[in-house]
C-alpha cells in the first residue's frame, strides 16, 4: 500500500505539529480548563513553551530515549501536554485508565516497564505507591495537584511545576540536547502506546507511530471538513484511542481547541457552556443524556409534555430529511421550524448540543431508536467504526448518508475485505505496528500483508458501501434450530428505554434467548419517588413488582421490533431476569470502556443462567462484590424470573 515517506505536509511528529500550531496560530487558544469556576485558556504559543518546559525537566530528572512515561489522571491540558513532552525527549507516552483499580495498573506499568510515572492527584500517586513494589523498572514520579501530598516522601516524588521551573533553569543547557532528540523523530518512531480494554484477558499493548497518528488524523479531519475554529470537549478517559485521537492527534493537526471540564460531576454543565462545535461520545453518554430528558418531561406539567411529545413526533418524521437536504414539503418545514423555537432549540442549548456541526458515537453499536432521536433534533450525528489497532477510524458516514443501521463507507486511505466466515478485515495507514512483546498476538491479528482481523462480523453492501456490523464474530451464533444469534442487535434496543441500563442477552445453541437486565437506578427511582414508593436498596426496587411489570412490557415491545427482521428474528427473549446489582467494571464484569465481558459474567451468574432455562420462577444467589475502596465484600438476593411474551415473524412476503 502507497503511504507517505516524508509525512503530511512535511511533518513527521507530534513536536513538528506543535512547533507548527504555535508559529502559524500562536494566539489562538489551544487548551482550555475549568478551575474553581473559571476557565483558563492557553495559547498555542504558551502551550508549546509549557510542553518544552516539562521536556527540558523530564531530562534533567534523567528520562531517556525510548523510555516509556505513564499519565495517569482525568482530562487536564497538563496531561496532554505531558504526552508530547516526553515525545519531544524520544520517550513514549502510555496513557492509563485514573478509574482502574491499583492492581490493574500494576499489570500495565510493569508490562510496558514504565521508568517516569506522571500522576494527575494524590489518589493515583497513591495506587502507584502501593505497587511500586512489583515495579523494579519504576523510578520518578511526578504529580500535577499537590495538595494532600506535602508531607510525601520526595525523594522520587516530583511535583508538576517544579519539574519545568527546573526545566526553564536549565534551559540554555538542555535545549541542544532535547532538540536532538526532537530531530531523530521520523514518521516510523513510535507516538504512543495504548493499551485495549482487554474484553477476553490480559490489555495488550498496542504500539501506534507517528504515520498512524498524523496520517489518520489528517484523513478524518478532511472527511468532515474540521477546522481550525473548532471546539472540542475532551472528558472521555485519556486512556482510550479515541480521546488520544480527537484531544491530541485532530488537535494537532486541525489547531483546534481542546477544552477539558472541571469534574465529572460537572461535565454537562461545561458541555453547555463551551458549546463544542465537534463532539465524540460512545452510545452510554447518549442514552443517559435521553434518560435525564425522559425524566425531566416526566416531571413536567401536562402542557409541556403534549408540546413535547407532539412536536417530537414530527422531528422524527422530517426532522432526518431536513438535516440531510432532502425534499420535505414546505407545510413540514414550517411545523419544524416552529418546533425548533418551541422544543428542538432549548432541548439542544440544554444538552450543549446548539453548536455541534460535526458528532459522531463509536466504542459499540448504538441504539437506532436512540439515533434517531438525536438526529431528528437537527443534531448531525453520525456513526463510525474503528479500533485501537487502526488509530480509530476504519469507516464512517458521509454527510448525506447517514442511516442507524450502517457504520458508513471507507474512511479515506482504509481498504476492507469480509471473509468467507463474515468477519471483516481491513488495511490502511492506520494499522498499529505491533502489540508489545506480544508477536504471537501480533501474527494473529495482522498478517503479512498488513490486513487486520477485526473480530466483528458484518458485510458490504452492494449497492451502497456501507458497512453493516452484526455484532462481535464470537458473540454471533446460531440457535439451536440454526437462525442466527446476534445478542448485541436486541441489547441495543432494549437499553433505548430509559428504565433499562444494562442488558446482557443468552441464547447461543440454546433453543430461545434469555437476558440479564440492570435498570437505571437515575430513572427508576424517580419514577419511585413519584409514586411515592419507597425503597433501602438497588436490590429491593429492582425486584418491586411493579418495576419488573414494567421491564416486561419493554422486553415484549423489543420482541415485536425483533420479529420484524426475519433474519433475527429468533432472537426474541422468552425469559428475563432483573439482576440484584449493576454490572462493575471493578468486579470484571465490563470493560473500562464499558464493554460486557460476556464470558466472565456467563461464568459468575451459572446458577441464575441455568434458572433462566429450567422454568425455575425465582432464583436465590450470592455474588462477591468489590467496593470502591478495594475491599471485598458479598450480597445476597432472591430474583424473580419473568416470562415474555413473543411475537410472530414477519416475514417479507406477508409485509408485501
């Protein structure tokens, strides 16, 4: 495959965009981030002069070439910066997940053998601290926010802006040095190491270069005409391809501004007030922002919620049409028009969403009821398809082509192939170089021609190019009667209700499809509150009568959706049960990123599985729990299994 020798434009790292942003945008603003109720904003230009400055002190404190850095911490410019420090010093940055539990990061930091630890606060000092003994390659740390480490031992602890004053004074001492290093850089050197989610064991180590990064970055900012004045809100976790791309790779390219909010907890309200014109989010943001709409109009006066439900109706009849440029008389254009003063523009200001020109939603399949809803609002939300491996992006959708059932063509320089078994394959400037000290996992996903297994089956439309994604190849079946079995395809929609979080869906050589249900505590309990319901625990409204009632009428209304696609049609669930907890990432039963691992919990929950298909009407069992502090722990519940309700295929003979 023809790639680009010399790199896009000339520029052939990360420190050769920023030395290119910080002379041709110097007082634009790069960075932004909320501090005790203030924005601050930087330049490009002082961006570049911080990043030198912690390059300059990271060599002082003696970080060499090929090292590897790990930034541990939320969304700050400080972090980010970080990362192209210790490019600019020739070592590689591996940005960790702040929520994974100690252990979890002893795994990481010693497989990638990291020397220089860069920590954003006193709880991740202390989750390094408590393994730094299963760490012999770990030496310097380095934190941003001092406070409630004054009395630390400093002796290998650094903090943040005593490292570049030590930089800054060494200045005139260091620049040749680092300068030097900066100069060996070429489009082949290594830009970063991220690590997967690890949905099936170990998180592999996967080794992008600059021509992944730059390449992929300039690509997909042509795709969709990203622009130097674009705003970004960077609050997805640093750890993950798709924030490494957007907050730092697009950011460079583009010289658009990254904007980092205050807390989680004020996300929202600092989505609102920057008002991103470019905006990510995977399909959980999504469904929790309609939850948190759905609530609201539930407590809404009976006025409000006839408006609301009249003119959502319309939004999505033409509301689609008319973001698309299609023909849509001019009487729905009017309706519309007056829903956007009445409804669309408030909901959209409410959301932060009034300046979104570009959206996207990946990490898994979204809901198309869910889809739709935004895009009817006038939101250009699209769908894109990618993997750590491919530095994100494999397809996504052009403006004009969007459909919920589609992840979209090509992304420009990505060739795709689909093999005799459905998974899908591609090959494109991309692809990673390696998983570190992992060669046998490498062969396996990467032959030598450089195509990569994607582990997802799907396929190609004729007509159009679309790809459309079934679900994960080893997730997809067949049931015991031979129709195929798709589980993420019914857990998509059962998680459009607000009242369903989680679902987990079994039927895999079975004769009939089971689920797990978790509800949305958010929703549910405010349906609880206002029925004036009380309840002490998760566990006890999950199993209130009522509630279940509920979770039942949504599991039929998906089985009516489902049996309208001959195809999956045998993937209605006949038999549910509402689980006694959430799924956790900290008890291994998802991802960081959120993801089911199905095979941990198809192992941890045997027992209520097994009850789900041997017509027990309830199950008693015991789970370990891990609580926030690390301690384990056990709950004990008594579930009540529900039956569902199926409905007849439909078939496309009869639909005609």
């Amino acid at each position: 495959m023809a790639t680009t020798p010399t790199g896009a434009g000339g520029l052939t790292s990360v420190p050769a965009l920023l030395h290119r942003n910080a002379t041709e945008f110097g007082d634009a603003p790069a960075y932004r981030e909320k501090e005790f109720g203030i924005w601050q904003s930087w330049t490009w230009s002082e961006t570049r002069d911080e990043i030198e400055a912690l390059a300059l002190g990271l060599i002082d404190l003696g970080l060499n070439e090929g090292d590897f850095v790990a930034v541990i911490g939320r969304n700050r410019p400080h972090l980010y910066w970080s990362m192209m420090a210790a490019q600019m010093c020739g070592a590689i940055p591996v940005p960790l997940y702040q929520d994974a539990a100690a252990e979890e990061m002893a795994y990481t930091l010693g497989h990638c053998g990291a020397r220089f630890v860069i920590a954003g606060d006193q709880e991740q000092v202390d989750k390094v601290i408590e393994v730094q003994g299963e760490l012999p390659g770990f030496e310097q740390m380095i934190y941003l926010d001092p406070r409630g480490l004054r009395k630390y031992d400093h002796s290998k602890l650094h903090q943040y802006s005593h490292v570049q004053d030590a930089g800054r004074a060494k200045i005139d001492e260091l620049r040749p040095v680092m300068q030097a290093r900066i100069d060996k850089l070429n489009y082949d050197s290594t830009c970063v190491m991220l690590y997967t989610s690890g949905t099936t064991g170990k998180p592999k180590g996967v080794v992008l270069s600059n021509r992944n990064v730059i390449e992929t970055s300039k690509s997909s900012s042509d795709f969709d005409d990203l622009r130097q004045t674009d705003d970004i809100l960077a609050y997805l976790p640093m750890a993950w391809v798709g924030d490494f791309i957007f907050s730092v790779g697009q950011a460079l390219w583009t010289g658009f501004c990254t904007n980092c909010p205050e807390s989680a907890d004020t996300m929202h309200v600092d989505l609102r007030e920057i008002g991103p014109t470019y905006y990510f989010a995977p399909p959980r943001v999504f469904e929790t922002q309609l939850t948190n709409v759905m609530i609201r109009m539930e407590d809404a006066g009976k006025f409000k919620q006839r408006l609301f439900h009249y003119f959502m109706n319309h939004a999505r009849k033409v509301g689609p049409g008319i973001l698309d440029g299609k023909d849509v008389s001019l009487f729905d254009r009017v309706k519309y028009h007056l829903g956007e003063l009445m409804v669309y523009g408030p909901l959209k200001n409410t959301l932060g969403f009034s300046r979104v020109r570009v959206g996207y939603t990946a990490g898994e399949a979204i809901g198309p009821e869910i889809f739709d809803f935004y895009r009817s609002l006038g939101i250009n939300l699209k769908q894109l398809y990618g993997q750590t491996e491919a530095t994100v992006f494999i397809t996504a959708q052009p403006d004009g082509e969007v459909r919920s059932d589609t992840v979209g063509v090509q992304c420009p320089g990505v060739e795709l192939k689909i093999a005799d078994n459905g998974e899908v394959f591609y090959r494109s400037p991309g692809v990673f170089v390696e998983y570190y000290k992992n060669a046998e996992s490498t062969a396996d996903t990467k032959d030598a021609e450089g195509w990569v297994a994607t582990g997802d089956a799907g396929f190609i439309e004729p007509d159009t190019g679309h790809l459309r994604i079934i679900d994960r190849a080893k997730d997809v079946g067949k049931m015991a009667d031979g129709s195929l079995f798709a589980p993420k395809y019914v857990e998509n929609k059962l998680k459009f209700f607000p009242n369903i979080l989680e679902a987990v869906v079994f039927g895999n050589g079975r004769s009939e499809c089971a689920a797990f249900i978790n509800i949305d505590l958010t929703a549910v309990g405010n349906w609880a509150e206002r029925n004036n319901i009380g309840y002490a625990s998760y566990q006890e409204l999950a199993q209130h009568p009522q509630v279940l009632a509920t979770i039942k009428a949504h599991v039929e209304e998906v089985n009516v959706s489902v049996a309208q696609d001959e195809m999956l049609s045998g993937c209605q669930v006949h038999r549910f049960v509402v689980l006694h907890k959430e799924l956790d990432a900290d008890d291994g039963e998802l991802t960081r990123t959120r993801k089911v691992r199905r095979r941990i919990i198809e192992e941890k929950y045997a027992d209520i599985i097994d009850a789900l298909y041997d017509g027990s009407s309830e199950v008693s069992t015991t789970t370990e729990v891990t609580y926030e502090d690390g301690r384990k722990g056990s709950i004990s519940a008594t579930l009540t299994i529900c039956d569902a309700a199926t409905s007849a295929v439909v078939t496309k003979m009869a639909a005609e």
